[in-house]
C-alpha cells in the first residue's frame, strides 16, 4: 500500500536501464504490472513512484534475471496467488503485528491481483470467480472504512460484483477489473440515498477498541470525496494519478484533498500525523472487524436473479402498455362527431303571457277562429265526451 522500506527501488534512469536489459517495453512491462503504459513511464521519468504491491512486482520484475521467460514470469506471479487470497482470511494476524506484508494485506485490494491470474483460458463464471475470491474479502473492509457499516459494506461489494457480473464482456477486457468493481462498490457505498432507507437510519455498533472507535469517527466526519480520496491514497496504497482518475478529480485537486483530510485526522489524532502510522492504523482499523464476503457462486446467482426479475417486470410492464394502447384504439371514436351548436337567443317573438284573464285582442282572436268552418284537416277540435 505505501512504500516498503524493505523494498530498495532504483533510480528512475536505473528503472530503464534494468527495464531494457530485460528487452521488455513500456507496454509489455505495464501488461505484466497490470498498470497503463503512462503509469510506467511517469516511473521512469521519476514524477511518481509505485506504492505497495505494485512497487514489490515492479521491483522483480527489473531485477529479475533476463534468462527469464513469460511463463517463468507467470508462474512466479500464480505463486503469490494464495498469498493473496489469505490476506482476507486472516484479519487477526494483521491486527496483532506491524510488518510491512500485513500491512499490504488488510486494506490493499490487490489491484495487480489481475496479473497474477493464469493466462489459460478460463469459462467466464472461472474467471468472476476467481476475480471474486482475490478482490471482496479486501473490498468489503476498504468499504467499511467509508461507510462504518458492516451490512452495507458487504452489500456495497456484492452488488458491485452482480453488476460486474451482469457487465462481464465489458469487464473482461477492461484493463483494470478489480478498479472496476472497486469504484462501483464506492459509488454504492457513498450513495446518499441509504439514509432514507429504514434499515440504516439508526447506526451500528462501534468497534471495540477506543483508538479503532476514535479513528472511525475521524473518517466519517469527512466530506465523502475526501475520505474516498484519502482511503484510495493511504489505505490501498493507488499512485496519486490513479487516485485522481478514480475520484474523477485531476491531480492537484486529488493531492489538495490528501493533504486536508490527512490534517483533519492529525487535527483530532496527532499520533497519526505520519503518513506510514495513518496507514498502519487504517489497515489496523480495517482489519479488526471479521467482515466476510459471500461465496462467488452465492453472488452470480443472486446477480442472476435480480436480472430475470428486472426482465419479468420489463416484458410484463411492455404487455401492459400494449394492452392499454390496444384498449384505447378499440373504444376511441372512429368517426368526427360534429359538436352541439352553442344556444342562441332568438328576437321578434311576443314574451309567454302569464296565466290570467284574456285582454281584448285575445278575446277577438279567439271568437274568430271559434266561428270559421271546422271541417277539413286544417284544423283540430278536441272532443268532449
């Protein structure tokens, strides 16, 4: 995670030198680092320096012999693979020791764990699986350290690796998979949605240390793109390029929010002014919670289901818009149905005369039609019986 002083790096002109005396390039030797060819040359050039385990590959590989061949190379890489699997296993052991290796263990993902997989062909569920096993034992403590949640940073892991697993074509040839899945677990984690949720509005048990407990309180008191951007630099040990493409930040806008959040923590703990005591104590912290992950196939079949459901409710949602489109074609009119005339007031007509007594007009008009001929189909004469 930080640089080891058991680790003696050469200069930076002796980093190339010793690179091409391996006949290696910059891009052959970043594939086996598991880095971006810009990363190896900012190495060379001197304007960054590699940290934690990809600072102990770097090293081997250039002082390695130059006899060695890629599968030499490989077979080396496979043998640190139980190593790092058992780093997650094994919180105890960091939590009561200080050396450099455990110190590597308890925070680091392995982001060069991709390298040191085996170059054979592998069926997808192998390959997530054995992608699984190296990353989220170290993810789900990275992940408590954001969120001081047990829970929700195993579920902040797991759904990072459904989605990984829903999107494997895409993760597969990514150049960095466990970065992958490590920044959608953050996302999920500082996502500011989980405090409407009923299970997280009340918080979780403390750890049982007082200097763990102290620490904890120190992190969740930072804004979250500062301790993102602090436990991605001092925990994982990320260069400080990686850290600002990760956090989406450029380079000094990442070292500003280092250089904060490390005085916002020496502020409340000045025993962790040092940045090698920092990381001892986030690794420390990290490490003292037994926080497990979840079997890799338990994941993919969960991650499975959500997608089966999610495409249920799609097609039957779709069913249900094509039902009502098709109701609303049947019953809506198929012919123009021309509106009711607005009323009008009509003008020349005698107002209705109330009941009463006839006036003379009346009187006249009614002996008039009283003496003419009633034969005839003119007229009608009620009869009287």
């Amino acid at each position: 995670m930080t640089q080891s002083p058991a680790t003696p790096l050469p200069a930076p002109k002796e980093r190339r030198r010793l690179r091409e005396d391996q006949s290696l390039t910059q891009a052959e030797m970043a594939t086996r680092l598991g880095v971006s060819r810009a990363t190896v040359r900012s190495w060379e050039t001197g304007r960054t320096t590699p940290r934690g385990r990809k600072r102990e590959a770097y090293v081997r590989l250039l002082t390695a012999e130059p006899t060695h061949t890629p599968a030499e190379v490989n077979a080396r890489q496979q043998e640190t693979a139980p190593e790092l699997v058992g780093a997650g296993a094994g919180p105890a052991s960091a939590h009561k020791a200080r050396p450099a290796d455990s110190r590597e263990r308890s925070t680091g993902d392995g982001e060069s764990r991709e390298s040191a997989l085996p170059e054979s062909s592998l069926t997808p569920a192998q390959a997530f699986d054995a992608l699984y096993a190296f990353c989220a034992p170290a993810l789900v403590r990275q992940t408590y350290l954001l969120t001081g949640r047990r829970e929700l940073a195993r579920e902040s892991v797991e759904r990072a690796f459904q989605l990984a697993w829903h999107r494997w074509p895409e993760v597969a040839v990514d150049p960095d998979p466990a970065g992958w899945v490590r920044a959608t677990a953050y996302e999920y984690a500082l996502s500011p949605w989980h405090r409407l949720r009923p299970r997280y509005r009340h918080p979780e048990a403390p750890p049982a240390g007082a200097a763990d407990r102290a620490l904890l309180d120190v992190l969740l008191d930072l804004p979250p793109v500062y301790r993102r951007t602090l436990v991605l630099y001092d925990g994982v040990g990320l260069g400080l390029p990686e850290t600002a493409a990760e956090t989406e930040a450029s380079t000094p806008a990442a070292a500003n929010r280092v250089l904060h959040a490390r005085e916002a923590v020496a502020a409340r703990l000045p025993e962790l002014a040092v940045p090698e005591e920092l990381h001892w104590r986030l690794a420390e912290l990290a490490s003292s919670e037994r926080l497990r992950a979840a079997k890799p196939r338990t994941v993919r079949w969960y991650g499975e289901r959500r997608a089966q459901q999610w495409t249920r409710a799609a097609i039957a949602f779709t069913v249900l818009l094509i039902g009502v489109t098709a109701l609303t074609l049947r019953t809506a009119p198929d012919h123009y149905e021309a509106p009711l005339s607005p009323p009008e007031t009509i003008h020349g007509l005698p107002p209705r005369a109330a009941p009463g007594p006839l006036s003379g007009a009346e009187v006249k008009l009614r002996a008039k039609l009283k003496s003419q001929t009633v034969s005839g189909p003119e007229r009608l004469i009620p009869e009287f019986r």
